[in-house]
C-alpha cells in the first residue's frame, strides 16, 4: 500500500538491494523489495536515506537506486549535455569485437580452450538499449551509467557504500528535498 501523497524519487533495482538502520554497514535490516518505490530524503556521501512507498524507511547504498524520470523540459528551456555517451559506446564496440573475433578463431579450431581464456581475460562490457535509452557499463570506472541521448549519469556502481570512519574526508550530509512535495 502506498503512503497517500508520495511521490517517489528512485526505485530500487530489479534484484532488490540491502538496507541498515542507520549509515553503518554492522547495522543491517531486511532488504529492501525489487522495484519498490522509494524517495530519497537525505545523502551522507555514499548512504542514502529513503522513505519507502509503504512507509518505512532505511539507509541504503544511494548510488544503486535508479531514479524515476523526471518531466521532459518545457519547449522553451534548452536540453542540458553532459558526458559525450559516444566514447564510452565506441569502446563498447571495440571490446565486443575482440570477443567476436575470439569466438571465431575458437569455433575454427585456431584457439584452444586456454588460448580462449587468455584472449577474452579482462574483457567486460554491458549494453542494454531500449529506444532512445541505453544503459552501458563503463568498466574503466566500474559503473553502470544510462543515457537519454542528450544525458550521461551514473546509476550504479560496483563498490559498497563507505562508513564514515572509514572515509574521514566524506561528503556532509545532504538534504535532499524533491520537487513537488
């Protein structure tokens, strides 16, 4: 059930994702479901305080939320840019060629099992297009970012979220207050 007047800001990945009770990795508490909608009320560095649709709320990992599509921008204002997606599309295409050509050389018989292997170590890619959106995997900087065809973001990454003790110079607190609400 769905706390009257929310509107969500993100939504938690499809796998569902951990929760704490508070910014502190020894303090965990149940997952958080697949695909629910939360909204997020405050950030401290990589932490993320969300207010779930049902009404609960717990500390999560800020970078794996994926956020919810905003308004398109009116006529009138400009489409913002930031990072160039073709870079990273283009590394994307060159790193699936190389596999390509492995896999070749493999079902031809030139390669063995291990000289497969040893061709094809390292090698990461990730690239789901749907339409006008795509989602790639920057293996350079482990993480996961979306394009519209106009915007670079990242919404996930591959490292844990950081204690603070652990990371003495971490962002302040942060509070965030969604438009609208």
């Amino acid at each position: 059930m769905t706390t009257p007047g929310f509107r969500p800001t993100h939504v938690v990945p499809g796998i569902g994702m951990p929760a704490w009770e508070a910014p502190d990795p020894a303090r965990p508490t149940l997952p958080l479901d697949p695909l629910l909608p939360v909204r997020l009320v405050e950030r401290r560095g990589d932490w993320g305080h969300v207010l779930c649709a049902n009404g609960w709320s717990a500390w999560v990992d800020a970078r794996f939320l994926l956020a919810v599509p905003q308004d398109p921008p009116a006529a009138e204002s400009p489409l913002t840019r930031t990072a160039d997606p073709r870079p990273l599309l283009a590394r994307a295409d060159e790193t699936l060629s190389r596999y390509r050509v492995a896999v070749d050389e493999l079902a031809a018989g030139g390669l063995d099992g291990e000289a497969f292997q040893g061709r094809t170590r390292g090698l990461r890619i990730g690239v789901v297009v749907d339409g006008e959106s795509v989602w790639l995997y920057d293996a350079a900087h482990a993480r996961w970012v979306y394009a519209d065809g106009t915007r670079l973001s990242t919404y996930a990454t591959d490292d844990g979220p950081r204690a603070a003790a652990e990371d003495p110079g971490h962002a302040p607190t942060q509070v965030v207050i969604p438009d609208g609400t």
